[in-house]
C-alpha cells in the first residue's frame, strides 16, 4: 500500500510541478498566442497529459485562464485529491489491524504533500500580490 500510494502521490506531485515551472519560469507571449488553447499547451508539457487535460477541464473556466489561474486549478484540484486520499486512508486505519502502522506512513506522507501544496498556494498568491485573498 505504501509503495502504491507513494507512487500515486509522485505522479499528483510530477504533474503539478512540471505545471508549475511553466509559470513560474514563464514563457514567451509569441508560443502563447500561436497555441489556440492554453490548457493543451500546458499539458503537453506535463508526464500525464491525459490527466491534465481532463482534470483542467473539469474547471469550466479554465479556458479563460493564464497559465498561473491554472496553476492555481492544478493546486487546488491536487489538495482536494491529496486531503480525500488521506480521508480513505484514515478510513482504512480504523478497519485495519496489523496494517495500520503502514498506514500511519502513508497519512503522513499524504499531510505532508497536502501541506506543501498549500505553501504552493500561499506562494502563487504572493507572487501575483494577492496574498490576503482566499482560496479559490
């Protein structure tokens, strides 16, 4: 279990910081402009271009987005997955025997990404100077 979670969360994590470094390293407004939709563009410079797209587009207005609004989608859709995984796994432990101290690993693990995607959050607001504002 641990060895499948972690690997779940790599790929939640890969994805989101190869989405990331796009914003974050920027890109030239001549590549923009000549791509029709945003969402491909970043995706297919993503691992899991499929997920990406998909999970993207589950935002309705994501294809009115810059790249850091979907940035922003990419956080908050890898926090709500990372805190309902975590949720599961907590569920898990109270049905669990023996295996519950594995477990315990994997909640962990789980807190910890959930946490450093929120830093994520609170740093994307700093940087477009909306850091009083809530999450979206």
């Amino acid at each position: 279990m641990k060895m499948a979670s972690r690997k779940a969360l790599n790929e939640v994590i890969a994805s989101f910081c190869l989405l990331s470094s796009f914003v974050l390293l920027g890109t030239s407004k001549r590549q923009i402009n000549q791509q029709r939709d945003l969402v491909s563009f970043a995706c297919n410079n993503t691992l899991y271009i499929e997920e990406c797209l998909s999970s993207l587009r589950s935002e309705p207005l994501s294809e009115t987005f810059d790249l850091r609004g979907l940035a922003s989608i990419a956080l908050n859709l890898s926090i709500a997955h990372g805190e309902e995984t975590k949720n599961y796994i907590d569920d898990l432990k109270s049905k669990s025997g023996r295996e519950s101290r594995c477990l315990n690993d994997c909640t962990e693990e789980y807190a910890d990404a959930v946490q450093n995607l929120e830093d994520s959050v609170h740093a994307l607001r700093i940087r477009d100077g909306r850091e009083g504002v809530s999450p979206d």
